[in-house]
C-alpha cells in the first residue's frame, strides 16, 4: 500500500486507542501514525524513508524492501521499546505497525521494488523468509485509491469527530 494509506489505516487504529485513553490522545495518535509508516523505513522510496535515506538504504541493502522490518519479531521488539516509555503510547504504536503489515499482506506491487521480495509480508522472519498473504490489492492501483483509502479516511474522521 502507499504511505497515504498505511497513515488512513494508522488513524484508525489511533483513533479507537486514543478513545480509551483521552488524556493521552495526541502521544496515542502521533505513536499510530509514526507506526503505520515505520516498517517501510526499508525503502527510500517511502514517506520516511526519503527523510531518513542513509538509514533506509543500509536497511534496503541488509533485509530488502518487505523485509525484517515487516515481521512479527520487528513487530514485537519496537512495541516492547516503546511500551517501556508508556504502555498506551506503545500499544498505540504496535498497533500502527500491525495496520500496516496486514495491509501489505494482501497488497502486492510491480517493479523493482517488488520483484525480490514479492506479495505479503515475512511475519517468520528470521526464522523464514516465506511470506504470508494474499495478492489482493495493487499497490497504488484503483481498489486502493478508489474504495480503501477514501473508505478508511472517512472512517478514520468519523471516529475522531466524536472524540471532539
């Protein structure tokens, strides 16, 4: 999926955490939004990866595009460091992450970005670099920018009205 779209989906996810816990709404959706867009920090081509380059190349050339860092370990370990700073903050950042490596599991693109590494994302990894998914979606493609992300942003801004 595009970043403008893991960022729909991280909303979402911000949203309904941030509902629970009010006093830490901000903290709550900025760790969503930052976690939906953090595992394509393996790519330069990325929201974040243009801003943070020389970090995504040296990821890019070690794990690849949808790599390690769209795994359950990568997963696991930045919800662990985060949660030791807050636990609301971190689940809220897991759970930005997790939007993003299920919609990269049932997305799948063309090109050289993806012709390594394929469809769906490696959850095993390390232990494999099978990847688990569906090729559902095209990346970039008109279910996405059509129907999914003008869906889920309305969505997204529908739950936040409320909290208002």
């Amino acid at each position: 999926m595009m970043g403008r779209t893991h960022l729909a989906l991280g909303a979402v996810a911000g949203v309904h955490l941030a509902a629970a816990t009010p006093r830490l709404g901000l903290p709550i959706m900025a760790a969503a939004l930052i976690g939906a867009i953090l595992p394509d920090v393996d790519t330069p081509y990325s929201k974040l990866g243009r801003r943070l380059w020389p970090l995504s190349r040296i990821i890019l050339m070690t794990f690849g595009h949808r790599g390690g860092t769209h795994s359950a370990v990568f997963l696991i370990l930045a919800t662990a460091a985060m949660w030791f700073v807050s636990p609301p903050v971190g689940l809220a950042f897991g759970a930005g992450i997790a939007t993003h490596l299920a919609a990269d599991a049932v997305s799948f693109g063309h090109g050289t970005r993806f012709t390594a590494r394929g469809a769906g994302v490696p959850l095993l990894w390390p232990l494999s670099e099978r990847k688990a998914g569906l090729r559902l979606v095209k990346v970039n493609g008109a279910l996405e920018n059509l129907v999914i992300l003008p869906w889920v942003t309305l969505y997204a801004v529908q739950l936040g009205w409320r909290l208002v």
